[in-house]
C-alpha cells in the first residue's frame, strides 16, 4: 500500500500548497488563470511530446489496453446517455464524461504502478490511450460545441490540429513510430519546459478551492454524483468484469488493469474545463471526491486480486 499512499501524498501536499497560495493571495487575481494557460498552451504539450515520443508504441496491442477501452467507453457512455435526457448541454455532458472515466494515469498512475505493480510501464497503455485517443475527440467536441466555432466542415475536421495538447500528443506519436532520435539541445528544454505541467495543474486546483462550497453541493451536485460514482465504482467494475470474464485474466494481469481503472479522474481534466469555461465545478467536485474515494477503492482492490 506504501504506493497507493506515497502518491495520493504527494498530490495532497501540491494541491494544499495551492490553496495556501490562493488564501495568501502570492499570485494575485490571475494566479489561478495564468497556470492553467501555463498547463495547457506550454507545459502540457510539451510533456505529452517528450513522452509519447519516447515511448515504445507496441505496448498499445494488448488485450489489457482493450479491458481498458471498453470500460472507458462503458463509463462515460453511461454519463453521456444520462446527460442527454436531463439535457446537461454538450460542453458540460463531455467534461462529466470524461470525469467518469478519464483516469489519473501520470502523476498518480506512474507511482502506483511501479509500488503496486511493480513495473511504471505498465501505465504506458493506459496514457498512451487516454493521450492518443480521448483526449483529442474530448477536446474536439469542446472546440466545436463552442458559440464562436462557425467554421467550414474542413476547419472542422481540422480542429484536432489547432489545440496544443493533441498536437503534443500526435507529434509525439509521430516521432516514435518513424524512430527518429531528438537532439539533447531540443530534447531536454521541452523536458524542463514538461515539468511545468503537473505541478501547474496540481496548484492551480489548490487555488480553485479557495473560498469555494463543499463538494457535491449547489446545481452540479447530481452530475457530480454521477461522474464519482461511475468512475470509482462502475469503471473498475467493467474492468473486471471484462478482464476476468471476457478475456480470462487472471493474477497480475487482472491486478493491472483493474487497480488502473480504479485510479481516481485526471487532474489535467480541471484544466480542460478552465481553458474551455465549461463544467469547471463539475470538474473541480468530481476529481477531488474520486482523489478520495479511491484510496479506499484502490486499497480494497490490491486486497482482493493482489
């Protein structure tokens, strides 16, 4: 358990020093503001390039990262198909989609994996997923379900290229599939530029929770509700009905892809709803009760299959 409890501290202390900033007021109004656009227009791009471009790709073939797409699927289908009958709006229903089902596979993934699993590549799957293929149809959606998007149907389809993180992303697939080596003189600023990203993110929520209302409150609280519920519960449940039942997973393979679809919603995505002004409280309520209840989650998890 030393992992599930290394990396849920590690998020607490940078988020809690955001709220210390926030309160004490160190970066003024546009504090909150000026990390998110840090994280989304530099940081975060320049992260998803340096490691995608360094990552093996063959590790996307496996039935675990299928155990892996289809729960995603199943979880943020289930929000989405609710969202429509209670006519949440497209912008928010995607936010709480993906808040259902988009699993916090970097800054907590990565130690989990490695303490738990005992291997960090076994998360690669899982971001490479996420990086590849959710992140630049979510953010597609957004782009488009926009007032001012009255573009061509080609500017449309053209709009996956003109959001930073699916470039980073897509570039950085580009490069490990042709195997082409980047220089250290360009490699290593994008690297230090990379490590930007989470800790902005991490300190911009911190920010967010100042002088806000207690989780699950107010006129978000039943999408809220919904989004924790599908993505703490229902997503890792899918996981292990698919992998055990499905795909007759067994031991550590079942381990894998169950504890990484109990991992509570990405942070990143609190950046997407910010850049975007959409479901930011959804966003913000959802990924703090998930953070929280996944520690249980995980706990009885490893207890069970490990």
């Amino acid at each position: 358990m030393q992992g599930v409890l290394t990396g849920f501290a590690v998020i607490a202390v940078v988020i809690a020093v955001g709220y210390v900033i926030g309160r004490r007021g160190y970066l003024g109004d546009q504090g909150r503001e000026v990390l998110t656009k840090l994280a989304f227009h530099v940081a975060s791009p320049a992260l998803l390039f340096t490691t995608l471009a360094q990552t093996d790709l063959s590790v996307i073939f496996s039935s675990r990262l299928l155990v892996t797409a289809l729960s995603t699927a199943a979880a943020a289908g289930v929000f989405v198909a609710v969202g429509a009958v209670r006519r949440w709006g497209v912008g928010r229903t995607t936010i709480g989609a993906l808040c259902s089902s988009y699993v916090n596979s970097g800054n907590l993934g990565i130690p989990i994996a490695v303490y738990v699993l005992g291997d960090a590549s076994l998360v690669a799957p899982v971001l490479l997923f996420q990086l590849v293929g959710v992140t630049p149809v979510a953010l597609t959606i957004l782009d488009l379900s926009g007032e001012g998007e009255k573009g061509s149907m080609w500017r449309r389809l053209l709009t996956p290229l003109r959001n930073p993180i699916a470039v980073g992303s897509l570039a950085g697939v580009a490069v490990s599939a042709t195997g082409l080596r980047i220089p250290a003189p360009v490699l290593d600023p994008l690297s230090l530029i990379g490590g930007m990203s989470v800790p902005a993110v991490l300190l911009a929520f911190g920010i967010s929770l100042c002088g806000s209302t207690m989780p699950g409150r107010g006129p978000d609280r039943h999408p809220v509700f919904l989004s924790v519920a599908l993505k703490s519960v229902g997503q890792p449940a899918v996981a292990w009905a698919l992998a055990a039942g499905v795909f007759g997973l067994r031991g550590a393979p079942l381990l894998d892809v169950v504890v990484t679809s109990a991992l509570p919603a990405a942070q990143n995505l609190y950046t997407y709803a910010s850049s975007y002004r959409v479901g930011e409280r959804l966003a913000r309520d959802s990924i703090l009760l998930s953070t929280v209840l996944s520690v249980p989650v995980l706990v009885v998890v490893a207890a069970l299959l490990g």
